[in-house]
C-alpha cells in the first residue's frame, strides 16, 4: 500500500479536512449567493494543503510519483 499512498499519514488526514471543508461549504449552497466568498475559500483551502506538503517536504522524501526537481542556482 505504500506504493499507492505515497506521502505522509498527517498528508492525508489533510486532505480529508479539505474535502471535509469543502463538503460544508458546499452544503451551505456558498457558490449560489456568495460565490467571490466560496472562490476565496475554496483557493485557500487549496494553497494550505499545497503549501503544508511542499514546506514540511525534506529533500529526498518521496511526495510525488515523478521527483520535483529544484532548479540549481
């Protein structure tokens, strides 16, 4: 299974508060009446996850199928 669900467990945990957020702003119909609000948070939501996993990612950890590779400066 660690070939499946590459990343760490609190990655995933992450993800599923995401869609967790996302459900509830869903439900509350958001994208109907306030949808510059829902946008908002729907991107922001998007860029915590994005940025939680890049920021902790230590070099040599595996976080992707493909390697990111940095460009040398």
């Amino acid at each position: 299974m660690a070939d499946i669900f590459i990343g760490k467990a609190w990655h995933w945990g992450l993800l599923v508060i995401a869609f967790v957020l996302l459900g509830v702003v869903g439900v509350f119909y958001l994208h109907t009446y306030a949808f510059n609000l829902f946008t908002t948070i729907c991107l922001a939501i998007g860029l915590v996850v994005v940025l939680a996993v890049v920021l902790t990612h230590k070099p040599g950890e595996r976080i992707t199928r493909e390697p990111i590779e940095m460009p040398e400066e």
